[in-house]
C-alpha cells in the first residue's frame, strides 16, 4: 500500500538512461537525476540512481512515501525473446491458431512476407477435449485424462509458465479456472495466466496471443520487482512499488507481476505521454498537441486532445516492420496510443549496400553507447552526430558529471561513411541529423492524414533527452507554431509517474442488439466492474479512495467485424434513456474512423468497458531554485558555433543556463538551452520564453517554407 510521506520517487527505466523525479508534496518542488541503464540486470540502475538521486537533493530514503516504477523490462523480454520457457493449453483442434492469426498479410505486395514467430514453441502448444458453444454452454465436459496427458508433456519440456486459452471462455471461464486449478495443485511453482482473466473480450486469436504474451514475461517480471523491491528496502524504503501500466494508469507493481504483467508492456512510454497531457492542461490550456518523445533508443509521438492521450484497446509488439501494421504480436490491452516514429540518440548511422546513408533502427543504447560516450561504442549514432554540430557540450554532459570524447565522435564519422562518401565529420553528422528528422517528420505527418487532422494546428511538446535537442527543426519542417519544452523534460516520463492516477481498466464480454438491450443487465455488470477495480485499487492507496468510473460501450453495425469505442461521462447512469445517445455517438465515432457515417442497420453491442480511477487533487509541479542564486543571474553560460538550416550553416550561438533565465523575458535564437538532463536547441528564426511554471515555450518568428520531402 502507498504510504502518504513527504515525498514521492518516480523511477522510468530506458534503453540507454534510467531516469528519476522526486517531489516534496508540500511545494510540489521536484527534482531529477539520471543514470546510465544497466541492461544485464535494470534493477542495479535503479536502486544505485535512485540512492545517487536522494543523496544529490540530501532526501532521507525513510521520507520517501510513493515509489513509482516506469519500465521497458517486458517489452525487452519480448523483443529479445528472453522470456519463459512457455507452454499453451488450447481447445482439441485449435493448437495452431497463434500461426493460422487472421490469414491476413500486413503487405500483400510482398512475396517474401515475414511474420512474427509465435513465442510458444509447437511443441509446447497441446491440446485438450473440451468444448463450449458461442453463448457459452457447455457441449463437451472438460476431460481430465487428456488434461493430465497435456501437464505431462509440458512439464517434460520443463516449461517455467503456461497460457490457458479455451474457445469461448472470455463467455464461459469454467474449464480454464478448472484447468489453472489442477496446474497450481500439481505443479506450484509453474506460473499461469488464464486467458479470460487477461483478456475477457471477444476475439480467439487475439486472446491467445496475449495471454501467451502474459505468461512469457510473467517469471522474468516476478524476479525483477521483488528484487527492485528488496533493492529499495535495502536503502531504507520500505514501500511497495507502484508500475506505470500501458493504459496511463498506475497499479501495484507485485499486483501487475504476479496477475497481469502484459499489462505494463508500454509502461514507460506511456508515462511520457501521460506526462505531456498534464502539461498541455497546465501550460497550454488543454491545447491540442503533439507528443514528441525522443530517447535514447526510439522516438515515439502520440496526440494529446483535450488534455488526455487517446487509448486503444488493440496493440502490437515486436513489430516485423517497424511502421506497418499487422507486422506484430497482437495484444488485448488497453494502452495509450503511440507511434514509433524515429531513431533515439543510441541509433547507429550506416552505410547501405548502395552505399546510402542510413540510420537505426539498431542501436548502441547504454552499453556500449554512442561512440563519445568513450564505452566501447565504435560506429557513429544520433548524439554523436549532434555533438559534432554544436547542440551539446562535452563538458556540461548530465551536468558535467559525463565528458563527451569530440575527437572520437569525428574520428568514427570519418572511419567509414566520410571515407566512401567523401564527406567531412561534420558534413556525415549533419546528413545524420537530417535524416532522422525527415523520417521523424514524414512519421507524424502520415499519421496526421490517417486521422484526418491539420497538425498546423497543433503545438508540440518535447521531452526525452534528445527531444528537446531536435525538435525545433522537426517543428519548423511542420510548419508549427509553438513548442513546449517542460521543466525536467530530459526525464519527462518520471514526472509522468508522478502525475498519473491509480487507475484500473476493465473489460467484459455483453452481447446484445442496442435496440433491446438489457439495460439492468448492462447496470449490473459496471457495478461489479466497479466492485473488482476498486478492491485493486484500495490495495495500492487504502480503503475510503474517492473511485470514479468512466463506462464505454463497445459497438459495432451488425454483421460487421470490427468494433468502435464509445465513451460516456464519469458516473453516467446506465438505464434504457442512454440509447438514443449512444447512437448518435456511435455515428460520430464511426465517421472519424471510416469517413463516413455506418448504414442503417441494427447497432450490437460486443463488450462493456470501463476506466475506473482514484479520484486525487492533481498534481502540481514548480520548479527548485538553486541555493543563493535566482533567475536572471548570469543565465548566458557563454557562446559556441552550431548549425541550423535557416542560417545554412554554422553560426554564433547563444548558450544559456536553463535554471536562471528569467520568466516571462522574451529571448531571441539563435540559442542552445542547457540543463541536466537534455539540451533545448531555438534556431535563429524563432524566439523563447520561460513561462510561470517553468516551461521553455518556442515560437517561430515567421513560418519557414520548409516541408516534408
């Protein structure tokens, strides 16, 4: 249970930095800290930067109450298929239906198509006699012969976890809790996930896939919170940890590990968005914006409207190609909705086999790192890249306490890609920048289309420790107005932990036409939705939360196969008075994805949904004010040479201290701003401004005719 104390820790674990936020909840001062991750074990990262973070800002662990957890560990484990041994329990005549999928092809142009490789092995995919119909009647008994038959030959394989997926069980979830059952009674340390319970919707592929998923990452998850958690004691800390789930939501961490771990497979990107929608309501009267997260590793952007990022309910992971989907895993989740649209600082620059240039997606992250890291890193990346043109300075790297090696950076430009193109260090590095910008932009650009927007109108807000660094020139190929770079944007998603409420999303099967609909029926289902989150819930932040729920009708045209999410009012009153209005939001909903409004026939409902969520004071976040010191007090650190396509080339720049501009002044670019974690870059045609919450907020001076290639 969260334990109320003076301060809060937020940890967010990356490819290539673990980031970290501390908030005094008195002041809401917060403060930062950043580490170099530990990708053999990401554990060690956190508990040794969570302890370097206290000591630097002289906070006593025993004061520390919420510990917030951010991480990439299950998604890792997908990626790199370093999850479980896992086995799969399925319906008799059903064993290949993660390979069969949806006999759908994500390019049907290509004749050497791959697909993702199911994480359970055939072998360790077996089957069992049992069978119900679609409403959910039992038409063969479970058969507990071919079900021992079945355990024996996984456990044979030495399988560490096991999937369970029935035919029609997301109706009738019977044979799969007799069946986890018998496992637990037999073979205790073999952890289980039951598919009606990951993942109790409609769709039998789609429900194997993730409860496959669950139980692949479900050991290594386990292990990696009780030792997070006995790492975090060991300095003092005595609270369970809190995770960041996909859905922007946190919950118990030994809840998530130990029930549901696919749940929090984008915990970390997730908090950054969650991070920027709390600073487009503070700083930019919820604006529409575009979330731009650029790390180490990727860049992700994800669009913020009405000050809250929009939520999916199906994802993909471990994409085949990068960009297209149906290229992934499938999972039934609820997850805010991103789109990787980049390299991050790690990616590594190449040469094609036309002797192109090209960039990521493969990627030095945090060991070796980017060549100036001086780690081992050979082959140039993004930050070397921006190193060479000016926007870092070598000695103020993470505040000093990291020198960047320049000469090694122009050295490995000039190895390979500068010798075959004949190009200088700094001509590679600048045709380096270029192209991640180009294929950042043309990413959200497509993505603006597909929803139909004019991103013209949108502000964006930079964050990551290279966000900052590139979004100007992303911005102004746009054609944006303003960009927001938050106070502690290098570690933005930490902050996003910080801000995020104890949230569950639930999910359950309700079938019916919504011109006869059971309504007390419907009524019933999302107060026991309502009943199970809140239990949840209490067991992170006490009995007596303040709950709310957020109830959504899952419909669709009858006959059709795909489904659109409508959402309702918090506390709407489920009764027969909402049909006309569910139709008429079904119709709104249905036009914004398809282009038109659906036919005139009868609207069926498929699932019920709801976002139940403590109901808290939001959080306020202020900036801290170095000792003896206050803003306007020398804030120019001094001037250095970097490039910028509207002065095409290298010009006199304008190096600034971040913590000691002074709010409200108008400052004109060229200038670089600096801070701990991130470097913010204003190019000569636009100017900033610190506003009263300690925001850098960007505004070009006059448009640039640049455009997307």
């Amino acid at each position: 249970m969260l334990v109320k104390k003076k301060f809060r820790l937020a940890i967010d674990v990356g490819g290539t930095f673990t980031d970290f936020a501390v908030i005094d909840d008195e002041s809401g001062v917060v403060r930062f800290g950043k580490v170099l991750s530990t990708p053999d074990d990401p554990s060690i990262g956190s508990i040794e930067g969570a302890s370097q973070a206290l000591k630097r800002n002289n906070i006593s662990p025993e004061w520390v109450g919420d510990v917030v957890h951010a991480t990439t560990v299950a998604t890792n484990a997908v990626l790199e298929r370093r999850g479980a041994n896992t086995g799969l329990i399925t319906t008799k005549g059903f064993r290949d239906t993660l390979e069969i999928g949806r006999e759908s092809r994500y390019d049907i142009y290509d004749l050497d198509l791959i697909v993702p490789e199911p994480l359970v092995s055939r072998q360790n995919r077996v089957e069992v006699l049992e069978r119900l119909d679609s409403d959910g009647h039992v038409r063969i008994e479970l058969d507990r012969q071919s079900l021992d038959v079945a355990l024996d030959q996984l456990v044979s394989s030495n399988v560490q976890s096991i999937a369970i997926c029935f035919l029609h069980s997301h109706i009738n979830s019977e044979h799969e809790k007799l069946v986890a059952a018998v496992i637990q009674q037999r073979f205790p340390n073999i952890e289980i996930s039951v598919s009606s319970e990951v993942a109790g919707e409609v769709r039998e592929f789609e429900r194997t896939s993730t409860a496959c998923v669950d139980a692949y990452v479900k050991p290594l998850v386990r292990r990696y919170i009780e030792g997070l958690e006995d790492g975090l004691r060991s300095l003092g800390m005595t609270n369970n940890v809190a995770l960041m789930l996909s859905h922007g939501g946190i919950g118990s961490a030994r809840d998530v590990a130990t029930r549901f771990p696919v749940r929090m497979i984008e915990s970390g990107p997730a908090a950054g968005a969650i991070a920027a929608a709390y600073f487009s309501r503070q700083a930019l009267q919820n604006a529409d914006v575009i979330a731009f997260d650029m790390g180490g590793t990727t860049a992700k952007m994800s669009l913020i409207r009405d000050g809250a990022p929009s939520v999916t309910n199906e994802y993909e992971v471990a994409h085949v190609h990068r960009f297209k989907r149906g290229s992934g895993i499938p999972l039934q989740i609820s997850a805010v909705e991103l789109l990787e649209i980049g390299a991050g600082g790690g990616s590594i620059a190449r040469l094609s086999k036309l002797d192109l240039l090209t960039v990521g997606p493969e990627s030095a992250g945090a060991k070796p790192g980017p060549v100036c890291y001086a780690r081992g890193g050979q082959e140039p990346t993004v930050t070397d890249a921006d190193l060479l043109l000016g926007y870092l300075d070598p000695e103020f790297f993470l505040g000093g306490e990291m020198q960047l090696d320049v000469q090694a950076a122009r050295q490995a430009m000039q190895t390979e890609i500068g010798r075959v193109l004949n190009l200088t260090p700094e001509d590679v590095a600048l045709g380096i920048h270029n192209i991640v910008n180009e294929h950042m932009c043309a990413a959200i650009a497509a993505h603006g289309a597909e929803k139909g927007i004019d991103l013209r109108q949108f502000d964006m807000i930079a964050f990551g420790g290279a966000g900052p660094i590139h979004a100007y020139a992303i911005a102004r190929k746009l054609k944006l107005k303003r960009i927001l770079c938050p106070y502690g944007a290098g570690v933005a998603s930490a902050i996003g932990c910080l801000v995020a409420p104890p949230a569950v999303d639930v999910v359950v099967a309700f079938e019916g036409i919504l011109s006869s609909l059971n309504w007390s029926a419907a009524a019933e289902r999302f107060v026991e939705l309502k009943r199970s989150a809140t239990e949840v819930i209490e067991g992170l932040v006490g009995a007596g939360a303040s709950i709310s729920l957020r109830p959504q009708f899952e419909m669709r045209c009858k006959g059709q196969g795909y489904s659109v999410n409508v959402s309702l009012p918090v506390d709407t009153i489920i009764d027969s008075t909402l049909e006309k209005r569910l139709v008429v939001l079904f119709g709104t909903e249905y036009e914004k994805i398809y282009g038109h409004l659906p036919p005139s026939v009868p609207i069926e409902v498929v699932n019920i949904r709801a976002r139940v969520q403590e109901t808290r004071l939001p959080t306020t976040i202020q900036q801290a004010v170095a000792e003896g010191v206050s803003p306007g007090d020398a804030a120019v650190r001094g001037v250095r040479s970097a490039y910028f396509e509207a002065s095409k080339g290298f010009v006199s720049t304008t190096v600034y201290s971040r913590y000691l501009l002074e709010q409200e002044k108008k400052y004109i670019g060229p200038a670089i701003i600096e801070e701990r974690e991130t470097s913010i870059v204003v190019g000569p045609d636009a100017s900033f401004y610190v506003d009263k919450h300690g925001n850098v907020i960007i505004e070009f001076l006059e448009l640039s005719d640049t455009s997307v290639g």
